[in-house]
C-alpha cells in the first residue's frame, strides 16, 4: 500500500506531465484535422451558449485558482501575515462558486448532448469519457469542501500546497506529505492528474488553440481594400 502511494504521488503525477505535453506535440504533429473542439452548433444551438458560458468561466476559474493557491509557496502567504485558516477560508469559498458554475455548465451540456439525438449520434466514446470524468473530478473537488470544513485550521491546505511545490521542484518526498490526507482529497488528485493523461487523446487539445488566440490581440491590423 505504501508503494501504491507513493507511485500514485511520487512518480505518477511527472508520467502524467509527460504524457499531456509529448501527447499533445505529437497529435499536432500527426493529427492536424482532428485538432479542434468538433462544436455542435450546427446541428442544434439550444442551451449551447448558457452551458458553454458558465462551464468555461467555471473550469478556467478553477485551473488558475487551483495553480496559484497550490504553487504560491508558503512563505509568501506568511510574509503577508495570512494565516492558514483564512486562506483555506478563501480557497473553499471561491472553489465553491467556480465549482458550481463548472458543474451547472457541466450539467446543462451533458444533457443537451445526451437528450438530443443528432448530438447523441455525433458523439463518440472518447466525448463521453472526457465529460463523465470531468463531472467526476468536480464532485470530488466540491465533495472536499465539506471535508475541508470539518478542520478549519489549514494543516491540510499546507500539506497539499508542499506537495504540489515538492512536485514541481522534482523532490522525491512529495508524496509523503499527503499520506494521511482524506480519502476524497486522494481520488480527486488521482483524477484531476489523470486527466492530463486523457487530455491529447480527445477533443480537449483545443485548449491549447484558445491560448495560442491571445497572441491575435497583439497582431498588426488587417487592411482590406473595397473594389
């Protein structure tokens, strides 16, 4: 059990790390056509907009809010005279309210996916897979909350931010830190890295386009001349 451990997070989350980045360069490398996010638009709009909308702003707001609240080093919230409470505090609440967003988007996607049968012809296992783990990796993220609020002192908050700075500063002591986290702290870092590993292999290499997007804004201006 103690090796189980520390592959799943000691070694696994860098074979994750590998995998989304060499994936994802091969597949546009290799696949160019089958790099896109396949929208649904056209065969029905419906909810399209108002699910899209509250999932983006929601999963966006939790990749940036789980990156800086984790690899913030620890001095630096003690430098500003945070203490660990308040900002396991903040974590919880604005976790919860991009949480949420996330899964109502979530939700009115996968019905209209699911309850439509053109969209529901369209869809390939691949597109179920991606979506019912996302859905699952946000309940285990929100269900951690009202872990969360049962030791409000922010020992764990800590643990998981040394972990996570231990990661990326490839310590081999990592997962030490986390071996007595809750069980539901586990499964979601267990399948919030997983993700990354089904990333390259399904329609959600788009994202790297909706990054590569913001250099449009510092492109010089197109001029058109009328007949």
């Amino acid at each position: 059990m103690e090796y189980l451990h520390q592959f799943v997070f000691g070694i696994y989350p860098y074979i994750a790390l590998a995998v989304f980045l060499l994936g994802s360069l091969v597949r546009f490398d290799r696949e160019q056509y089958t790099w896109k996010s396949d929208s649904s638009q056209v065969l029905y709009a419906g909810s399209l907009r108002t699910g899209n909308i509250l999932f983006h702003v929601g999963i966006l707001g939790l990749f940036f809010g789980h990156m800086a609240g984790l690899l913030t080093p620890v001095w630096f919230w003690d430098a500003l005279g945070v203490e660990h409470s308040v900002k396991q505090l903040v974590a919880m609440v604005a976790g919860g309210i991009m949480g949420g967003l996330c899964l109502v988007g979530l939700l009115i996607l996968l019905v209209r996916r699911f309850s439509n049968p053109r969209i529901r012809a369209v869809t390939t296992l691949k597109d179920k897979v991606v979506v019912l783990w996302i859905l699952a990796t946000l309940l285990l993220g929100l269900s951690s909350i009202f872990v969360s609020a049962g030791h409000m002192d922010g020992h764990m908050m800590v643990l998981l931010m040394t972990w996570a700075q231990h990661i990326v500063t490839l310590r081999g002591d990592a997962a030490s830190f986390i071996v007595d986290a809750p069980l539901v702290f586990k499964l979601h870092l267990f399948m919030g890295m997983s993700l990354f590993v089904i990333f390259p292999f399904t329609r959600l290499v788009h994202v790297w386009s909706g990054f590569g997007a913001v250099t449009y804004l510092g492109r010089a201006f197109q001029l058109v001349r009328p007949r």
